[in-house]
C-alpha cells in the first residue's frame, strides 16, 4: 500500500490527472433514478462538499465510491487506497482501540502506524480500550484513525460530525482540516451543513435530482470565519442553490446565526429543520 | 439521613434489615428446613413420603462414603461430556453453514426449523429400537436436545451481527475468512454462550430420562433402584446431584461469558 501513496505537496487542487472520475453514473431503486447520469471529478488533494436536501442522492453517490453500492450503469474511476468515515464511528465493539484502527491493514509495522494514527488524532492515551468505553467524539476519532492509517488517496466523509454535540463537532472539524494538510488525500465529505462544507472545502457540489446542480469553487483563505463577508456571500449562494430562500428563512428564525455558538444540532443551519434533521439517503 | 430517622422510628422491626444480604435471603428457606425437619420428627409427614433432612444428609453421606455416588456420578458425567460434545458440534456446524450462506439455510433451516418442534424426548421409543439399551441412546438423547438450542442462538447470533459494522469492515479490505473469523463469530458469540445455557439444562433434563432407560449405572439408575427398596432418602439425593450438576455448569458458562465478553460495558471494570 505504501509504495502506491503519492503524497502531494499542497492541499490546494491541482489540474491534472484526476483521483476520481465519474461518468454518467446511474442509480435506480425502482421508484425513479436515485442517480441521474452524474458525472464528477475529483482532483487529488482536493477538499470537496457535496451538499443536498434529504434524499438527493449524495449518500448513494458516496457509497457507490466506497464501492459499497453498486454502479450498474456509467464508469467509475477510483484509487485502490480508499477510506470511509461514517455518521456512526461503527468501531468492532470486541476488538480495542488499536485493534480497530490496523483491521485489514497488511504491514509488518502496523501496531505503530495505528500508535502513530491515534496520536495524530489525540487518543494515544485509548489505544488499549474498548470501543464502548469510549465518548462518542473519541470514537469518531478512533474512526478517522482507522480510516488515516491506510494513507487514503480517497477520504470519503458521510457526515461524520453529524452526531456530535456542538462543541466537539468544531473541534473534530479542525482536526479534519489539520489531517488534511497533513496527509492530502482528496476528501470528499457528504453534509447537508452548509457552513460546515464552507469552513473546509475548496469546492461545493450540489446535488439534485441524482445530478451535480451547481459546482462553486470556495477560494476562502484559511483559517475560515463565519463572520467573514466572503463567507456570508458564498453562504447566501449555497443556500440560494439549495432552494433556501434566505429572507425568508431569516425572518421565521431570527437567531438562526447564532444556532451554532449556542451549540444547536443539526436541524438549525439554514436548511429546512425537517431536511436537515432527517438521515440523509 | 432520612434513613437513620427512619431506622429510629421503627426501632426492633428495623433490625433483621440491617442483616447481611445474604443472611437475609437465606432466612425463608432455613425456616422452610426447620419446619420440614420438625413435621417429619414429630410424625406429620411419613418417611415413606419423604425423609428429613437429617436422614437425606445422612444417606449423602453414606453414599458418598462408599463412594457409590462418585461412580455413578462420574458415569452420567460422561453421558452428558459426550452427548453435549456431539450436540453442540452438529449445532455449531449447521448454524454456520444457515448463518453464513443463502444456499446453506436454504437448504439446512427449513428443516432444522421442523426438527426442533419435535419434543425430542419423545423419540426415546424409537431409540431403544434403533440403538438397543446400552449407552448409545442415552447419549445420542442429550446430542439430540443439545443440538437445537445451539443451532438457533447461533443461528439468529450470526444473522444479527451489527450489519452497520460489518459495512464499515468490508471496506477495510478483510478476506472473506478474516471477516468470518474476526468479526461475525465474535459477534455471534454472546447468542453463542445463551444457547449454550440451554443446551446444559436441555442436557441434564435428557439425561434424567436417557438413564432411566435400563441403566445399570449414573445418578438415574441411583434414584430407579431407590424406588424399589422405598429408599426415599436416595432419590432425593439424587434429586439434589442434579440439581448442584446443574447449577455447576451454569456456572461455568457464566465464568466463560466474564471473559469472552470483557468488551461489554456491563463487564468493564475501569
């Protein structure tokens, strides 16, 4: 696995040969098509958010590139070195922390690979534990862990933070950002939260009706700020893309933009509650 | 402190309370042996009918003396070591084939699933025909009972294995046999160690019948030959060497649980 890992020096996407590519992917469950004849690049070290109202389709595209859904109709390119992180950490409840994290990996050194991937996302200290024991940001953790240990060129991301309270969803956000800059594998993450995808991605998708709707690149500088003027427009623009009228919105939920420091779950960030708080597809 | 004043207020009543729990959930039935003990020296009950305990633990004794009681222990020990060997075997081997593949339950579970409504100890009639007097009914009675507790739990175990997790693993890049090993029959394990339960009481139960087919030995030729001297005493004890047999492998399987399950929180001791 190591020898195929081609690490790229900057994060920031580059044209070039792309990590994923697909082509006129179709998905049908036999009420209408889930995918429509989607087409999508991924460029290697790119961060990409791929948005959408409950039921657009974004999982299944995220679990056709897990290759845990089939694609029967269309091409699908995908690198060999992927991980996926899911909304739950699903850790093995009978193996430990550690155990967890090297499962399936084949190299001679794999116990410190794991060691050294726990450290990287701070649970050094819960190597030796069991996956129960554990609060549920430690457990995301220990599933980033396992899904960085493999040295991924495809980090797939279906709503990893969705779960977590308000405090730790922010602080496992930074750590998505830092391992990014770290490891750049191109990152795909599923989120119907539009400020979460600003604040990491470098390039909104928005899904609908089983096709990309709208590709935004976000050429914020990082650190990213929710108060920033380039946030609040982009922000507009993506909630405009989402059939969110704004106005609308604001004049039903004054404090909507506070939601976020008052650690509100999902359901409060500018989506319609029940869109957002319903399990995505 | 709602507590001290209350234990102020009820004052004597309190008292037997505050005994150790143990005590306290042995007081019903050492009162319950006393008034035996009493109403059988005192002539209300006949020995015929039943003996006291003194004259149970005095023929425990004897027994156990002329070590009679560890032969025929050690013999019905066997029959339910050998019987539970083939039972769980056979029930672990059909459950894996139902568990892990389509084919195999459609071909293994319709079946099993008919077996098992046949109260196995009915089949004893046809056991002696098929395999004569001697051990081989006996065990084969325990194998049959044994099996079916353990194809269903483990059965139901591996088809109930978190199918979220499992998802998770399988992109991981586990073989098909590491995923078997590593995650679905540990998961199948807790149902496992329940049908394992079931087994052992569907064991001993099958045994009780199996030996009073024409034995010459083990705990149910004890308690047949005491029925016909009257010797009440002797079946009682053989009553009571069930009942410890019994409660010793429930035991054991508990101790098995303890450490298999260790990752449960209910287990985790931090």
């Amino acid at each position: 696995m190591s020898h195929a890992l081609s690490r790229i020096a900057t994060p920031q996407s580059t044209i070039g040969k792309p990590v994923v590519s697909v082509r006129g992917l179709v998905r049908n469950f036999g009420n209408g098509n889930v995918l429509d004849g989607l087409s999508l690049d991924l460029q290697p070290g790119s961060f990409t958010a791929l948005l959408g109202r409950s039921g657009c389709g974004k999982s299944t595209l995220l679990r056709t590139l897990a290759k845990l859904d089939p694609a029967p109709e269309g091409t699908v390119q995908l690198p060999d070195e992927r991980a996926v992180v899911f909304q739950e950490p699903r850790l093995v409840p009978w193996m430990r922390v550690l155990r967890n994290v090297t499962l399936g990996l084949r190299h001679p050194d794999a116990e410190e690979r794991g060691l050294a991937a726990l450290a990287e996302v701070g649970l050094s200290h819960r190597a030796r534990a069991w996956p129960l024991t554990l609060s549920g940001g430690e457990a995301q953790r220990a599933a980033l862990a396992r899904a960085l240990v493999r040295e991924p060129r495809l980090l797939l991301l279906d709503e990893p933070f969705a779960a977590l309270d308000a405090l730790t969803r922010m602080r496992m956000q930074g750590l998505v950002e830092t391992l990014w800059h770290a490891h750049a594998p191109a990152v795909l993450l599923v989120t119907h939260d539009v400020d979460e995808a600003l604040l990491l991605a470098d390039r909104a998708v928005v899904m609908a009706n089983g096709r990309i709707a709208a590709d935004i690149p976000i050429p914020l500088a990082r650190p990213r700020r929710h108060g920033d003027p380039g946030f609040i427009a982009l922000r507009s623009r993506l909630l405009a893309e989402l059939g969110v009228d704004e106005e609308h919105l604001a004049a039903r939920e004054p404090q909507r933009t506070d939601a976020r420091a008052s650690g509100a779950k999902p359901g409060g960030y500018g989506l319609p509650a029940g869109a957002a708080a319903a399990p995505s597809l | 402190m709602t507590a001290a004043t209350a234990t102020q207020r009820t004052g004597n009543r309190s008292r037997i309370w505050t005994l150790p729990a143990g005590l306290r959930r042995c007081a019903v039935p050492m009162a319950l042996l006393v008034l035996w003990q009493a109403s059988v020296g005192l002539g209300w009950i006949s020995t015929r009918s039943i003996p006291s305990p003194s004259q149970i633990l005095t023929a425990f004794w004897d027994l156990t003396v002329s070590g009679e009681l560890a032969v025929h222990l050690l013999v019905s020990l066997g029959r339910v070591s050998a019987g539970l060997a083939i039972g769980v075997s056979a029930g672990t081997i059909c459950a894996l084939i139902a568990g892990l593949s389509r084919r195999g339950e459609d071909a293994l579970d319709a079946l099993l699933q008919m077996l098992r409504t046949l109260p196995h100890l009915a089949l004893v009639p046809l056991f002696i025909l098929w395999f004569g007097i001697g051990e081989t009914p006996k065990i084969a009675l325990v194998a049959l009972g044994t099996a079916f507790p353990i194809y269903l739990n483990l059965f139901a175990g591996i088809r109930t294995v978190d199918a979220k997790v499992v998802e998770a693993v399988s992109t991981l890049g586990l073989t098909r046999w590491e995923m078997i090993a590593q995650v679905i029959l540990p998961g199948a394990l807790p149902a496992f160690l329940t049908g394992l339960r079931y087994a052992l009481g569907v064991a001993w139960l099958s045994l009780v019948v199996g030996e009073q087919i024409n034995a010459s030995s083990g705990i149910g030729y004890l308690a047949m030959t005491a029925r016909e001297f009257l010797r009440t005493d002797v079946i009682i004890v053989a009553l009571i060497v069930y009942a410890i047999l019994g409660l010793l492998a429930d035991l054991i399987v508990r101790f098995i649980e303890r450490s298999a399950l260790v990752w449960r929180p209910a287990f985790i001791k931090e």
